[in-house]
C-alpha cells in the first residue's frame, strides 16, 4: 500500500499555496497539458491540436519535443505538474512497436494516479469538416454508448478519464441553448482482429430548430475531429490512491450552515462531504388525531318511532 507525501509548510505563504491545491468542496477546471516526445507523427500532432482546440482555454501546449516515456518514466510528467499546477496530460509518441501513440495522464498528489495508451487508427481533423464551430469554452455533452463503459474495467477507466478531461466539475442544470457541441464515444463493434473494441470519438455541434412543441428539435452537424482508437496498454490507479483521490472535504461549519442562518442542531457532515441531519420525533396519540370530515361518515341521532307510524 503506497503512502501519500505530506508536506509540512515552512511558513504562511507557503502554507496558503498548499490549501489551494488541496481538495475543493468545489473544483476548478482542470488544466491539461499537451506535451510531444522525441518522435511523433502527422496523426498525432494532428490529433494533439484537435484535441487542444477542444480543451482551450484550460489547456497548455508544450512546442518543444521532450525525451518522455510515460510508462517506462514518469518523473518529467511529474515535474510538469508541479511547476504548472496541472493533473491532466496528453503525450504524443510514434515508434514502429507502437505507431501514432497517445497517453492520457492523470496526476494525483503530485504523482502518476493512471494511465491510458490509444492509437490513432483514423483520424479527421476539424479543418476536413465545412460546418460551424463551437465557441471558445464552451462545456461539451458527454454520450458514450456502449455498456463496456459501465461495465468493463478498462472502458470504465477509459470514460473516468475522458470526462475528466472534457466534461469538467458536474452541474446541476444548464440552459439548453448553451449546449454548443457534443463530444460521441462509441465501444465497437467486436472483431477477431483486436482483442478490445475501438473507441470511436466524434463530436458534433448543436442547433435548436422549431418543432411546433414546447421542447425544440436537435440537429447535429458533424465538426470534427473524428478519431478511432484502438486500446494498448493500461495502467490503473492504486486502489489506497484512488480511495484519497475520489474522497470530498469535510466542509466548514460555515459551508454547512450557510444559508441556513443560526446554527442547526443535530446536522453534520461525513466524511464524503455529504451533509446528514437527525431528526426526533415525540410518541404521537393516534386517538386525537384530526381526520378529515366527510358527510357521509357523520353519526346521526336516530329519531323516536310513535305507535302510530309503526302500525
């Protein structure tokens, strides 16, 4: 089981700058980097900058090529994301073992959380596609169709990893007319060739038109890029990292009760940040419970019968 570093602040400066880079209630937009190593490709520069295109303005885009191999050496990922605060990477590799080579990265604590290796199969760039574009950061929607995504380890890594990247912190609702593209990842189909399905990744851009309801129609446009991939090698987290990288804070007092005005009693939160609250209820009396009144269940006085009516 791998320990996580801890890192004792030297003074108040140095002690602000850790507190902003531990885990947020709320996180902010993940910055990735595109970095190339000493060989690459023309699908892989063209696939890089589409997928910049894509991320910007949260992006970094390293022009010099580096001596990097993510799998074999991790340690320049590393300093990389210490020196520019990121957790997300990007390299672009080529080799004849491994032709048109990405990896996705993500960093945990200063350290390689996993890994994923694709390769470019086919790939069409935003420039093939005559049709319109979206706009400088704007949050895709996300649709991944398959079950291997819920279903199988590495897929499941696979989606983990791409909505870390494109999809961004959750919201709890957004406009409609503010969706402007839609990022597609399909699994399949299954063949002999490969052992695991490609993963085909399009992306489409959104207009709403009339449709005579309340609810307009969707029609999508193909934007580009348009990758397939096929899946290589895997490198999956370290289940005591993973359990500290998945974990929430603990909220303040303050950002439990805000809103809520004076403090509350029998409210805390746990230690996924969940807010819990108890309740106690009194012995309730059913006999002088208030039902409701209906005419037809109202108990009537019978009235005298004379002897003369009984005849």
């Amino acid at each position: 089981m791998s320990m996580l570093r801890t890192i004792k602040p030297k003074n108040a400066r140095v002690k602000r700058a850790l507190e902003k880079r531990e885990p947020q209630a709320v996180e902010n937009e993940k910055t990735a980097i595109f970095v190339r190593g000493q060989s690459t490709s023309e699908k892989v520069r063209k696939a890089m900058q589409d997928l910049y295109a894509l991320k910007r303005p949260h992006a970094i885009n390293f022009s010099r090529k580096n001596d990097i191999h993510p799998f074999e050496d991790a340690s320049s990922l590393e300093f990389f994301a210490s020196k520019n605060d990121s957790s997300l990477f990007v390299t672009g590799l080529h080799s004849k073992k491994r032709p048109h080579d990405l990896v996705f990265t993500r960093i945990f604590d200063g350290r390689i959380l996993d890994m994923v290796e694709m390769g470019i199969e086919e790939i069409r760039t935003i420039s093939e596609f005559e049709s319109p574009k979206s706009s400088l950061g704007a949050r895709p929607l996300m649709v991944f169709h398959s079950d291997l995504f819920d279903t199988h380890p590495t897929y499941q890594q696979i989606k983990s990893t791409l909505l870390d990247f494109y999809n961004g912190h959750p919201v709890s609702d957004i406009p409609l007319n503010a969706v402007e593209h839609v990022i597609s990842i399909t699994a399949g189909p299954i063949s002999d060739t490969a052992p695991l399905p490609r993963v085909h990744l399009r992306v489409y851009t959104v207009k709403l038109l009339a449709s005579g309801s309340h609810a307009p129609r969707t029609q999508l446009t193909e934007m580009g890029p348009s990758i397939d991939f096929s899946i290589r090698r895997i490198q999956t987290a370290d289940e005591e990292m993973m359990r500290q990288a998945l974990r929430r804070p603990k909220l303040a007092k303050s950002d439990v009760e805000k809103g809520l005005g004076k403090k509350r009693k029998n409210i805390e939160t746990d230690e996924m940040g969940d807010r819990v609250g108890r309740i106690h209820l009194g012995k309730q009396d059913l006999s002088k419970m208030q039902g409701r009144k209906m005419k037809g269940l109202k108990v009537r006085k019978e009235k005298p019968v004379s002897a003369g009516e009984e005849e």
